[in-house]
C-alpha cells in the first residue's frame, strides 16, 4: 500500500500552541459582566442569609457609648469584615483590599450598593479587635445557638404536619403540658489545646542578644538628649561577634552555650547600669525621649535579666512565668508532650462543643491549667445557654475526678467514662452486663473525635495555630473569631440542608417521580458514552420501568 505522503502533509492542522498578544485591551473596551443580576446561589450570599445579623450587632454595641465618642462603623460591616477575615485566612490589608473588588463581600458586609472605595482603613482591625471582648463573643455564641434551635423546631414542627411522617406522636403529658421543657438534653464533649502565638521559638541565647541589642537602642537615644560628653561604652561589636561564632556553629556543645549566655548577661547588665545612670539625670515627670514599642520593651528587659540570670546561677531551665517573647512577654510556655511538639507557646483554650457541632471558648488563658477544673463551669453555661442540663458529658480521663463526678451525679448528669477503682470481677453473673458497658465506653470514646476535628479544622483550615495579634486582648479575639467562622459554617449547614431536604421532599413522597428521574439521570449517562445509540426513546425502553 502505498502512502501519499503530501496529501498528509497538505491537511490543515489545528495548533497545539495558542498564542494571544499580551498587549491588554484598554479598561474601556474589557467586557463588564454586572448589567446582569447577581448570582443568587453564590457562598456569601447564603451565608448572609443563615447570619442572625440584629442580634450580632447587638452584643456588638453593647461596649459603645449612646452619647459620646464619633459615630461608629456600622455593626454588619465590621462583622462581616472579620468574618471575611477569618475564613480566608486574610490579613488586614487584604481583607479591606478584597472588599473593595468584589461585590458580592460588599453585598455580604451590607452596603447598599457596589462602591469603588475602600470600607475602612485597615487599621480599623486593631481596634475592632480590641472592642471585641469575651462578653461580645458570649452574645455571638448565644444568637447562634438560638438560630440552630429554632431552625431545627421549625424543621421538627413541619415533619409534624406531614401526614406521612412515620415519627411516634409525642406523649400524652407533652399534649397537655405543652410549657414542660426538658431538664436534662443533649450531650457535652471537652477538651483543651493551645492556640501558639506568630513568634519566633525562643532560646535563652537569642533572647538575651535581642534584650541586649533594644537596651543599646535605649542608650542611643537617652545620650542623645542628656548633657554627657562622652558615650558610655556598650562594646556591641564584640557582643555581636560573640552571639554569631555560637549560633553559626551546627551543634554547639553545652558548654559553648553555657559560655554565651554568660558573656550575652555580662552585656545586658553593663547596658542596663547605663541606663539607669542616664535616668537618674533626667528631670522627674518629663516625657522619656523614647517611642511607645521601645518603652514598653524596656519595661521587660529587666525582668527577662532577673529570670535568665537566676537560671544561669541554679543551672535550671525552667523558672515561674517564664518570659519567651520580648515583645509578647504574656506568651508562657505549655508543656504538653505531644509527639511532635512537646512544648507549645500560645493561650490554652478550654472549648466545649455540644451535639450541633457548635463549639465555644469557655476559658482562655496564657498559664499551663488544669483543664478538669474548668468542667463545672462549662456544665452551667451549657445550662444558661440552651436551658437545660446536658445528659451526658464527653471528655479526657483528666476530667474524670472524684469531685467531678461527684458533681455531676448530683445533677443527673452522667459521665462517660471509665469508672474509678479496681476493675470488677468478671463472673459468669456480670460478664454480658461488663460486656456491654465496655462496648459503650467504646462508643462514647470515638463521639470524642468531633472536637479533635473541631481544633484540626481550626488550626489547618483558618490558622489557630497561628495567631498574629500582638496584644493578649487581641489575640483573645482573633481566637474566638476562628470559632465563629466555624460555628457559622454550622449553621450554614443547619440552614440548607433543611432546604435541601425539603426540595426533594415530594420525590421521597412520590416514588414513580424518583424512578423516573432516576431513569433519566441513566439514560443521560448512556447517552454519553461511545457507541452507544444516540436515540434517548430506545435507551428508556431498555430500562426497566418502575
């Protein structure tokens, strides 16, 4: 056979490499899509409609003055602002940035219509931040609590007036007693983790050269304005030239550290002598000549010297609040013994998540504690939040003291755990009753998984293991906005899938309809596959009917 190889070449083929010039079109000639309407199934506009935005914005205004101060940012812009924030894991800058772009953010913060300026400064975020106190949170979590319960008694109320609904009437005392509320509903699941601060891991040689490096800072700028002749000597060079010979080594022994913390201390305390000889010359009551960060780091110093020096003398690595940041001098050390990370630098969080999946900071705090003392506490707020007592509660055997479950028997309220004491004797009496109490204790221990993904999903999804506020009461409220994206998620989910069920209701209702969609959906699948017969008729034929 023979092959007529210019008629194969002479065939026209398409282009492998699409080539377009990269000289933009003007502004004026780029097609703009918005002369049509918005698109109503877009993320943010469902989530704007599951958010109960009055009662946010009124546990927001609740730290503002009705009769003084300027008037305020209004509370669905701000909300929705660090709600935009938070779930994509934005920085401020960012945040007002991407509200300014898109519509759709601005539709979700509440403006009225698409505006090309920017909402606020994003500076603004410091101060929302620090308006934003446990006490707002609180009111947050309670509004959102209150919208997944009446959503669900609505979505309750309409499965009772369905004449198909296969549920059991309820009870003859629930008929006549419709105000009887029930006193103990629900489950509780505890845990703690820790929410690790945006800082560098800290080691006594490095905070020592820091300390040192600020304080020659300090007597930079106090010489400067004091009437000495001659500079007090800092010798920053050969302090320099000491911390890198260490630091630069791979693996310094021991005894080398031991050596440079010895020599960075020698440093810092001849500087910080300077200093207080430049202060004792100063007039008393005159602003110092330094700026507000480098004061406030000043006032750490001496206390980062006391407890490095103390450590030095005993040979000891540990002290009592130990100071790990300069500029963060709350950040505390929390020793956890995880597998990875035996030591974390951070708040320590004691959450408590209820069966909704809706979680909530009970207790934050910069010490290492006993997060079993915090279980009596969470038990009440459960009560003050949803009006009833839990049925059982869910946690590590650290919550399982004698006081405890001492407490919690008081209130009928049962503790899933392993009980105290000596392991009964298995007889031929007791061995199925053993049995089945293991097999529970089984169960109830894998109900504890939703609370870890609840902090895996915090720390891998929206960073709470990156916390990037530099004050304790803004990283207070960087942490509890992480939650409320989350527990808004819940409540999107809450909120649509009951309008997911109730639009598939009637084919659920209807089988034929159901089978019939289902034959559709089929032969649209056999209508797309190769060599098969593009008649849809022949292809329902072949189907079974219903």
């Amino acid at each position: 056979m023979v092959h007529d190889k210019s008629a194969f070449h002479s065939k026209k083929r398409a282009p492998m490499i699409r080539y377009r010039s990269q000289k933009q079109l003007p502004l004026a000639d780029f097609e703009w899509p918005f002369q049509v309407a918005l698109d109503e199934q877009n993320r943010w506009v469902k989530l704007s409609q599951c958010i109960p935005w009055d009662e946010l914005a009124e546990g927001y205004y609740r730290s503002f003055s009705a009769d003084q101060g300027r008037p305020a940012k209004d509370a669905r812009l701000v909300i929705g602002a660090v709600i935009i924030k938070h779930k994509l894991c934005l920085s401020d800058e960012e945040t007002v940035q991407q509200i300014q772009e898109n519509p759709y953010l601005q539709y979700f913060v509440g403006l009225p219509g698409y505006q090309m300026q920017v909402p606020f400064v994003p500076s603004l975020f410091v101060e929302i931040r620090k308006r934003m106190g446990q006490e707002v949170f609180e009111v947050f979590h309670g509004a959102i609590v209150d919208a997944v319960e009446r959503k669900r008694a609505k979505s309750k109320a309409s499965r009772s007036d369905d004449p198909d609904d296969k549920d059991p009437p309820p009870s003859r005392t629930e008929k006549t007693d419709p105000e009887k509320k029930p006193t103990h509903q629900g489950k509780l699941i505890l845990d703690a983790t820790v929410a690790e601060q945006a800082i560098r891991y800290p080691t006594d040689l490095n905070l020592l050269n820091e300390a040192r490096e600020f304080s020659e800072q300090i007597i930079d700028l106090l010489y400067a304005q004091s009437a000495l002749t001659k500079k007090p000597r800092t010798y920053r060079l050969l302090a320099r030239k000491a911390y890198l010979s260490i630091v630069k080594r791979r693996r310094p022994g021991g005894k080398v550290l031991r050596r440079g913390i010895k020599q960075q201390l020698q440093y810092l305390r001849r500087n910080l002598g300077h200093i207080e000889t430049l202060l004792a010359d100063w007039p008393q009551g005159k602003r110092l000549p330094l700026p507000n960060w480098l004061l406030r780091r000043y006032w750490v110093i001496p206390h980062l010297y006391a407890q490095q020096w103390e450590m030095y003398c005993n040979k000891s690595r540990r002290c009592d609040d130990r100071i790990v940041s300069i500029s963060q001098p709350y950040v505390r050390p929390i020793v956890r013994g995880k597998v990875n990370k035996a030591v974390e630098f951070g708040s320590k969080l004691s959450v408590s998540l209820t069966d909704a999946g809706l979680a909530r900071v009970d207790h934050l705090r910069w010490d290492a504690f006993h997060e079993g003392l915090d279980l009596q506490s969470q038990v009440e707020a459960y009560r003050e939040h949803t009006g009833y007592y839990p049925e059982s509660v869910l946690g590590d055997p650290i919550y399982g003291t004698r006081d405890n479950r001492r407490h919690l028997k008081k209130l009928g309220i049962r503790f899933a755990g392993k009980p105290l004491g000596r392991p009964r004797q298995v007889t031929e009496a007791n061995r199925e009753e053993l049995k089945r109490l293991k097999t529970q204790r089984r169960e109830e221990y894998l109900q504890r998984i939703p609370i870890e993904g609840k902090f895996g999903q915090g720390k891998n999804g929206y960073r709470l293991n990156y916390i990037r506020a530099k004050r304790a009461d803004t990283s207070s409220a960087w942490i509890n906005s992480i939650f409320l994206v989350m527990n808004l998620l819940i409540l999107l989910k809450v909120f649509f899938a009951r309008w997911i069920k109730a639009a598939y209701q009637p084919l659920a209702r209807n089988w034929t309809s159901a089978w019939a969609l289902l034959r559709y959906r089929f032969a649209g699948l056999c209508f797309r596959m190769p060599g098969v017969a593009r008649d849809e008729n022949a292809v329902l034929t072949w189907i079974p009917s219903f």
